[in-house]
C-alpha cells in the first residue's frame, strides 16, 4: 500500500502496519467517549481520509456533537467550532476585511473556517445564506474574500451536525451545500448495554475533557496520502458509474446524484478498503457506502414523499436491483461479510 511522495504536500504513504496502528489510535480514542457506535466511528474516519466533509445527522441527544468534537480532539490540528444560530453572519465564517486607522488599509480578519477541522453545531439553525458561505471552501478549498482568495490548509475538513428538519427552528440545507458533505450518518440510539456503560462512564464526569490528540496533521496528510495509492480496477469503477447512473434513472427519483457523488464514493470506498487492511477496493465497499455517500445528495419525487419513501430505502434498491460487475476483485482475509445492502451500513469482522 505505498506509493511516490506525492507532489501536493501529503507527504510519504504509510506502510500497512503503521497505518493501521494510526487509524486504530483514532478510533479507539473516539470510543472513549461515543460507546457502542463503532460502525459509525470508522465511517467518520474514512471520510476524514477521503479528504471530505462528515454531516451528522439525528434528534437531539444522541452525542451528535460529541463524536464530532471526540474526532476534532483525537488529531493535534487546528479545530474551529461555529455554533449555527440564526443570527450568524456570513461572515462570521468565512472572515471579513476591517479598515485599520494606523496603516489607512484594510485588513483581514480570518473567520472560524480556517482551520484544519471545523465543526459546525445544528448547521441547520442559520439562514440559508449563512449556510451557503461555506460552500465555496468545502468545494475548493478556498476562501475569497474582496476579491482575495485564501488557501485552506490540508487536511481540512466540515464536521456538521443537523436536527432533522421536522425540528422547529430549522431551515432545509440547499441542494448545493448537501451535495458537497460526502456522507451523511445517523447516530441512532445506543444499546442498553452501550447506554448503560455510558451511565458509569459520563456519570462523574465528561470524559471528552480529559480526551487527548493520538495523531497530527502530519500524519493525517500521510494516512491520506496512503488512502489514494489504493487500487480501484476498472470493472469496479464502472459499478461506480453504473450504481450512480441508476439513482438518475430511478422512477422514484427527481434528481439524481451527481458527478460529485461518483468521485465521493470512489475516495470513500479507497478509504474503507485501507482500514479494512487492503489495498483494493471491492464491490461491496460501494454497495455499503452507496446509502451514506447518495442518500442526502438525491430528492424524491412528490409520489415518493406521499408515499413515505425515504431517500435511503430508494438508494438501497437501486443498489439491490444492479448486478455486481462479473470480473469484480477476489475477497482477502480483512473483508466485511456479505450482508444486504438494504439493511444499515456496518463494518463487523
């Protein structure tokens, strides 16, 4: 799983052992706080190293914001945190220029997204103009500012949490700004074993404050560097394009996903693949990820919304009904089991 140091600052692949020693570091140190959630612990990580944008989506109290700050605070990088209110300017996430009386110019004033990490609380409470500020750094990696573009650092990465939108107080996100989040996860409940242990756990005291970084952003940069020298045979891209291709196709559907969603899916499958300890991509790490990764980025049309299909249960039949490329990778010994991709995304052994 190695390759040339890459000539945009990631810096050396990592070896297979070292990079799963770091990876497992993460999400171990995650799960110090988030309890029983190890499926979506991994895909929180693997979008992290797809070089994408996380949106957790769920009702309240379910420890939406403490997986997104549990997974800001494993990695010694830059975090931001912008509570969305709806009140909050533009500005106030991506910067503004301030006149300065002594040098008689003006001067900039960074705003919360420069950062390595952002985490955007209930992004879902600001206005759909404060919403919109950071599509242009989600997508491009950028800010620009009076004409003035600024670069982001690498890794960067928007770790947004919503209520769903049944909740009062909040405001649809915009097609655009959903397309540009390459996953959307769900907490769900824990267990009553899991909520029992978190009883005894978060009972005295918060264990997120006595949290600490187990990586930096050197060596996110190298676990990046890594996920992209994983193979992916051409058979399996054309699933890719194929399993896309049909969401656009669907009856059910009035928009599709996009050419986004297809490149989203791809690096998150690489991602999956090297923290499933191989160096290929397999069928099945799309059809796992195709809820996820399509789901949020596809609208219904109003005969699915009277008849209370949800976006998830249309992806997971587009995903049953296509066949699976004839000439696709042979399983190793580190691959999930078969499962039906109707069923919720998981990652046991």
């Amino acid at each position: 799983m190695t390759i040339p140091s890459t000539a945009d600052g990631l810096g050396s692949p990592l070896p297979a052992a070292d990079f799963a020693a770091a990876t497992s570091a993460i999400v171990r140190n995650i799960e110090r706080v988030i309890e029983g959630k190890t499926a979506t612990v991994r895909l929180a990580l693997a979008a992290m190293l797809a070089e994408g944008h996380l949106l957790i989506e769920d009702v309240p109290g379910v420890g939406k914001t403490k997986l997104a700050k549990a997974l800001a605070r494993s990695i010694d990088c830059s975090v931001r945190r912008i509570q969305f209110t709806p009140d909050l300017l533009p500005s106030d996430v991506t910067g503004v220029s301030v006149y300065n009386q002594e040098t008689r110019d003006f001067e900039f004033k960074p705003g919360a997204v420069f950062a390595n990490i952002v985490v955007g609380d209930e992004i879902n409470r600001a206005s759909p103009k404060t919403q919109s500020a950071l599509l242009e750094s989600m997508e491009e990696r950028q800010v620009t500012i009076d004409g003035v573009t600024y670069r982001l650092q690498t890794p960067f990465m928007v770790i947004a949490t919503q209520n769903p939108i049944e909740m009062e107080g909040t405001y649809p996100l915009p097609e655009a700004q959903r397309d540009r989040f390459t996953a959307r996860i769900a907490m769900g409940y824990p267990d009553g074993a899991a909520e029992l242990a978190m009883l005894d756990v978060h009972g005295a005291e918060d264990p997120l404050d006595a949290l600490s970084p187990v990586s930096d952003a050197v060596m996110v940069r190298r676990l990046i560097a890594t996920v992209r020298s994983v193979h992916v045979a051409d058979s399996v891209k054309q699933y890719a394009v194929n399993l896309v291709t049909a969401t656009r196709e669907s009856p059910e559907l009035r928009l599709g996903a996009s050419p986004r969603a297809t490149l989203q899916l791809l690096r998150t499958a690489r991602a999956v693949a090297a923290l499933d300890g191989r160096d290929f991509v397999l069928p099945d790490d799309l059809q796992h990820l195709a809820v996820p990764v399509l789901a949020h980025r596809i609208i219904p049309t109003a005969e699915s919304q009277l008849g209370r299909r949800t976006t998830d249960a249309v992806v997971a039949d587009v995903v049953h009904r296509l066949p699976l490329p004839l000439d696709r990778p042979q399983r190793s010994t580190y691959d999930v089991r078969p499962r039906d991709p109707r069923e919720p995304y998981d990652r046991r052994r």
